[in-house]
C-alpha cells in the first residue's frame, strides 16, 4: 500500500497561525490609550465592588469614565477622514 499524502509542506499558512499585519499593528497603536483607559476603569469598578459603596471610589470611577469619554474623543478625532487599509480598526 502507498502512502498518499503531501509531498510538500503547505506554503501558506493558517488565518489564525500569523503575525498581526503591519496594519493591525499600527490599529492597535493607535487604540492603545483607550484600551488603557478602560483598562483603567475596569480597575476601578473592581476595586469599588471589593468594598461598602464610599465617595472616593465613586470620584474614582467617574474620573476613570471620564478618561476614557476623552480617549473615545481624541481616538474619534484622529481617525476623521481616514481610512485604515484592509480593514483593520
């Protein structure tokens, strides 16, 4: 009996066995201060539901919101009129 199978190893390679495109790359770069900041406010809520409900916490997610209401903004206003190539965010 003979073996049947690929003489060769597959050139190109899998949609989810790649590296980010240069595109990608710089999408995420550009998003990186939002991501930040909701990162940020993630870290706030966390810290606000470890414990009985307090002003500090409150002002401390609100100021978090806020940074991320003013990356939302500044993300929004950079990207006016652009068109990022392959459709990347």
């Amino acid at each position: 009996m003979k073996h049947i199978g690929a003489a060769q190893v597959v050139v190109t390679a899998d949609v989810f066995d790649r590296e980010p495109t240069l595109a990608e790359l710089d999408a995420i770069e550009l998003e990186s201060p939002l991501i930040l900041a909701e990162v940020d406010l993630l870290d706030a809520q966390i810290k606000a539901m470890d414990r009985p409900a307090n002003e500090v916490d409150g002002r401390r997610v609100r100021r978090a919101r806020n940074r991320v209401l003013v990356a939302r903004r500044d993300l929004v206003n950079r990207t006016a009129g652009t068109a990022v190539p392959g459709g990347a965010a």
